[in-house]
C-alpha cells in the first residue's frame, strides 16, 4: 500500500507505516492523549494529499519522525537512530520527509510520522529492555521540555538514567 493515514482513520494497515505509526495509533485508540498525526508510507509523495494532511492538523508546528518497519518492535528499539525534525513550519514538512527517509541506514526509504507538537513539561524515551545492557528491565531516559534533550551529547557524554521505576513522586 502506497500512501498516507491520518489517526481518526476507522481502520490502520498494521505494518504498512512502521513501527512508531502503528503504536501511536493503537494508543490514540485506547484513551491515551497522542498528538494528532499522519503517516505516510516510504514511496508516498502525492503534494496534494500531503497538503490536506497537513491542513487538517490544525495551527502550529509540527514534528517530523522515522516510522521505520524495525522501529518499536518487539526485537529492537533504534530510538534516535534516524533523523527527527522539530518544530517544523507547514512549507517544510516536505523537505524535512525527505530528509528522515535518506537517514535511515537499516531501510532503503522509511515510513514517516508528521504530528502536532506540543509543548510537554517532560518528554523522554522508555524501554522495555536496557538499550545498554539488553537486561530485561524497564529503562526511561527523561529530560524537562522537548525530547530532543534526551538524545543530545552534553560535553562529549550522553545523559542517560535507568531506572527500574519511575515513580510520580519523582516527576
């Protein structure tokens, strides 16, 4: 299937928009607060339908993301590993799709997310396993305001805290 698909879709092609699509439109449809978004597959570049899309998001900036077939799976995590684009304007949705895709190096052209952005107080990854040490624990890298902390180098090191868990005290 080549194309696009919007989060109030009625039905979703499990495995056509990658990983990261497919889990956030399964929590969308189970109550948790996701950004609006839309997915678009890795040969999609119809101009029209991407404009639509990009209307019916509504006023602000958006956030463009890999949704690559091996991301968020049950065997891999590769947060981080592609290119994400923050705060992009509705001219640059396009250019920054391309962009993702070339950056991916376990696929050819991946699956991409475009979402509303919003303005979290805390944003993070978490993992069902250590990315570190592959143990089967819970890990949550947290960082105040935007992702994009989480995954930046401070001074040549990487700013990362497991945890088993996370409580609400601790937000």
């Amino acid at each position: 299937m080549k194309g696009c698909c919007r989060c109030d879709s009625e039905s979703w092609p499990v495995g056509v928009f990658g990983g990261k699509a497919d889990n956030l439109y399964v929590l969308s449809r189970n109550g948790f607060a996701v950004p609006c978004f839309f997915a678009v597959s890795s040969e999609f570049c119809d101009m029209a339908v991407l404009e639509s899309n990009v209307a019916w998001l509504g006023d602000g900036q958006l956030a463009v993301r890999s949704s690559g077939l091996q991301e968020d799976s049950d065997d891999s995590a590769l947060a981080g590993a592609n290119a994400t684009f923050l705060n992009v304007s509705k001219p640059d949705v396009w250019p920054s799709i391309q962009q993702v895709r070339s950056s991916s190096a376990q696929e050819a052209a991946i699956p991409v997310v475009v979402q509303l952005m919003k303005k979290p107080r805390f944003s993070g990854v978490a993992f069902s396993r250590s990315p570190v040490s592959g143990e089967n624990r819970i890990v949550i890298d947290l960082a105040s305001g935007l992702g994009e902390q989480v995954w930046n180098f401070l001074g040549g090191h990487r700013k990362r805290r497991e945890r088993k868990f996370l409580t609400s005290e601790e937000f």
